[in-house]
C-alpha cells in the first residue's frame, strides 16, 4: 500500500475501487487472472448474518477458517448486501 501513488489513490476513489493490501504476483500471463470465491464462504457469512452476528465477528471467524484476509471478507460482505 505505501508504493501506490496518490494520482493511483485518486483514480483508485474516483472509480469506486478498493484496494486490498496483499502481494503482488506481477505480470504473468500463465496464472489466473481473477479468483472465484467459493460459494461455501458466502454462505457461511449468510449463516452468521441470519444467526445475528457482528460484522467484525463473522470477518473473524470466516476469514481463520477459510484463510481470507479479513478486508476481503469485509469487501464480500459489503458486495453481498449492495446487489
């Protein structure tokens, strides 16, 4: 995160993108490109909502259990609820 220049933030806010901070794999054309996030971990975050669990807790509790980085799961919450 400390490497993307402020015009990149800018750009990133202007177009409504959150970047999520992780490693970067570089520019490899051999690799898949976009990953699908497995059905099973969206529905274990639809089961804590419906069991009324806190935000914080199900990005916990979800993100130990399939190893997701906790803002990923707090971005597939904010996506699941917005469609």
């Amino acid at each position: 995160m400390s490497t993307i220049s402020k015009s990149i933030e800018m750009f990133f806010e202007m177009q409504q993108i959150q970047p999520i901070e992780g490693d970067v794999w570089g520019h490899r054309k051999d690799i898949n490109e976009y990953y699908t996030v497995p059905s099973s971990v969206t529905e274990k975050i639809k089961e804590m909502k419906s069991e009324g669990k806190l935000n914080e807790d199900i990005e916990a509790n979800v993100s130990r259990c399939y190893r997701f980085n906790p803002k990923m799961i707090a971005y597939i919450m904010s996506k699941e609820t917005s469609v």
